[in-house]
C-alpha cells in the first residue's frame, strides 16, 4: 500500500463520521470541492440517508410548530 492510498483511505471514515466536506477537501489538497464531493461521497449512501432523515426532521419539527400556531389562533378566537 502507498501512502497516497493511507491518505486517501482516510476521507471516507472521516466524511462518514460526519467531517465537513471542505476540512476533507482541505486535508487532501483538492482544488476543487467537486473533486471531493464525486469521488468521496458517491461510496457512502448512508450520507445520503442522513441527510434526508435530517431534512425530514427539520420539516416535521416546522409542520408541528405550524399547527400549534394554527390551533393556538383558532382558539384564541
């Protein structure tokens, strides 16, 4: 094994356990975020998982304080 591949073999545990994309960026010397991005997160779905169950949290957190709002105004009336 090279180097190189030590180096490289540490972004994607550091990504999957939650590194910001522009720290691994930085830590690997890659110009360009997309770099990064297309050849390090494309081998972890769970991201993308977490992401959406993240986004889904954040949309049923604001439904709920939308409907107390709502109930808390009709019976304000």
């Amino acid at each position: 094994m090279r180097l190189h591949d030590l180096r490289h073999g540490a972004a994607t545990p550091a990504l999957a356990a939650g590194a910001d994309l522009r720290v691994v960026q930085g830590l690997l010397g890659h110009v360009s975020i997309v770099l990064t991005a297309d050849t390090y997160t494309s081998v972890l779905p769970q991201l993308y998982h977490e992401s959406a169950r993240a986004i889904a949290r954040l949309v049923l957190k604001a439904a709920r304080k939308t409907t107390r709002k709502v109930h808390n105004a009709r019976r304000d009336t």
